[in-house]
C-alpha cells in the first residue's frame, strides 16, 4: 500500500466517523466523548504504524511489516465500532467505556511490539545467514570469472570441476574456518598468475575445500 493512497483511506474513515458522531442524535454525555477521543486515536494510531511497518528499505522487509498492518486496521475496525456503539447506547457508564477502550489499545500495542520483535529478529538472522554465506558465494562467483577468461581447455575443465565443488559445499562458514578460507581465497588470487602451474594450484584450492567441508562437518 502507499502511503498516499493510505493517508487518503484514513482521511475518508476520519470523515465518515465525524459525520456518524456527530449527524446521528447521540447524548453528547461524559461517554460520547471519551468513545470520540479513542476513535480518534485509533484513526491517528495508524500513521505511525503504517509508517514504520512500510518503512523497511528491501521488499522482504516490507513484507514482514504486513502483520503489524493487519494488527493496527483491525485495531481501527474494532475501536470505531465499540465506539459509536458506547455513543448509541444510553446508560453506560464512563468508567466501564475508558476500561474496555484501554483494553483495546493496550492489547494492540503488546500485539504490535510482538509483531516487530519478530520481524526484526527475522531480519537479524538472515543478515547473520547472508554473512556467514557470503565466502562460498564470493568464492564461486571468483572462480567462474576466472573460468570465463580461461583459454586453455585443460584449465578450464578444472575450473568447472571446481566451480562444481564450491557449489555443493557447505556455505555456512565461522570463525573456526577463518585460517583456510584465507588460504583458499589466497590461492585462488594466484591462480591468475599461475602460468604452467595453474593446474597445480587449482588442484590445491581442490583439497582445501574439501577440508573445509571435513570441518564444516565437524563443527555441527
């Protein structure tokens, strides 16, 4: 949704209330304009909300944000209607209208700090995941540019054999692997370099992924 498009939804809501409010002949008693005053809140509730559940900078992350959303519209729908039912109906007494329309609202604020914490705990976890894949992606990425520049038929099978081994390792690295994706990312750099020796390197890069993997293994 838009916000442009959501200011001009809440403008309308904000319109239709008033004329509700204040066209239907209800008391204007103590109760009438506590239920006005929390319907109100309920329309201005949700610009912050939807501010901050559309506010993510990635599609995903706005996308996490539609529960917070459902939440506050929900929170929107039920408060206008308890609250032009406490106007419409005689004899209720203040004190039971500010309870139930606090209820409401603090129902919906623990919802919505529930709903954030887990969208931002989601984000926080694929940002480490990206991180910690973020080696075996790279490397692979390095070989196959190598891979496209490589004239020498031999080298460039190896290459491919290569590119092949990376892409079904593990990619989840730490900080245990440190020392031989160094290694690793090191030999690779050389291989451009190699000469007639490339073979040789390729074949080495070849047996530290393959420890790697040993290790990945091991540290589960």
């Amino acid at each position: 949704m838009k916000k442009r498009s959501g200011y001009l939804i809440l403008t309308i809501v904000l319109i239709v209330f008033a004329v509700i409010t204040f066209a239907a002949p209800f008391e204007k008693t103590p109760v009438f304009w506590v239920s006005f005053v929390f319907g109100l809140l309920a329309i201005c509730f949700q610009i912050p909300l939807w501010n901050k559940a559309l506010g993510g900078e990635t599609l995903k992350s706005k996308f996490l944000g539609f529960p917070v959303l459902h939440i506050g519209v929900a929170y929107l729908i039920i408060q206008l209607i308890v609250s032009i039912i406490m106007m419409a109906v005689p004899g209720i007494s203040l004190w039971i209208a500010i309870i139930v329309d606090v209820i409401i609202l603090a129902i919906t604020c623990i919802l919505v700090t529930s709903g954030d914490v887990a969208r931002t705990a989601i984000e926080e976890t694929e940002e480490k995941i990206q991180a910690k894949t973020s080696f075996i992606k790279g490397l692979r990425a390095d070989v196959d540019a190598l891979l496209s520049k490589e004239a020498d038929t031999e080298v460039r099978e190896a290459l491919r054999k290569l590119s092949d081994e990376i892409r079904y390792s593990d990619p989840m690295s730490s900080s245990a692997l440190e020392n031989i994706e160094a290694e690793i990312t090191e030999k690779l750099i050389s291989v451009s370099t190699a000469g007639e020796n490339k073979m040789n390197v390729i074949s080495e890069i070849s047996g530290l992924i393959k420890q790697r993997n040993i290790k990945c293994k091991a540290l589960k």
